[in-house]
C-alpha cells in the first residue's frame, strides 16, 4: 500500500479587523442608518399605493361620472401624487373605475 506524502500549509495568523455597520457606512458615506439597511425589504408602512390611488379616485368619483375630469387628469394626479408610472397609472385607473362601477 502506497502511502500518500502532503505538505502541510504553514501556519499564518490573519488578523481581520472587525468593522460594524455603523463604521462602514461611515467610511462610505453612503447617508443610510443601520435601522433602514435593517428595515429594507419589508413591507413601508402606511397605506398602500392602490389604497391611495382608490381614495382620489372616490374624492373625484362624482366629476368623473358627470365628465368634469378625464382620464388623463385622473391619470396626471396618480403620476404626481403617488410614485407611479404612466403604465401603473393607466392600470389602477381601469381596476378602480371597474371596481366603483360595480359598486355604484
């Protein structure tokens, strides 16, 4: 039976330093908190965009109907007062027209 010679690796001492979050975002500047790098990912709190873009549509509801507000201008308010799309915009428009009109 064949033995098998190895070389052992020689014994070095790293010493890493030990940085926290706090220091690195420092060095980095980056401007973020340990409490929002912790916070990332999870759901915002407060109302959703679809409870807000539902809200301004009943605010406008009667308008709507009667002709007074366009689609467009309905479309404009969801772009400027919630942070969404022309394309996001156009489809809330359309799920809470729906939805209102079967209400109604």
């Amino acid at each position: 039976m064949a033995t098998r010679k190895t070389t052992a690796k020689p014994k070095t001492e790293e010493k890493s330093e030990s940085v926290t979050l706090e220091q690195a975002l420092k060095e980095e500047d980056e401007g973020r908190t340990p409490e929002s790098i912790r916070n990332e990912g999870k759901r915002p709190v407060g109302p959703s965009k679809m409870e807000q873009a539902t809200k301004i549509m009943e605010e406008m509801w009667d308008d709507i109907q009667s002709g007074k507000v366009k689609r467009k201008d309905v479309i404009q308010r969801f772009m400027e007062e919630i942070p969404l799309s022309k394309a996001g915009s156009s489809t809330y428009y359309g799920t809470i027209k729906a939805r209102l009109s079967k209400d109604a």
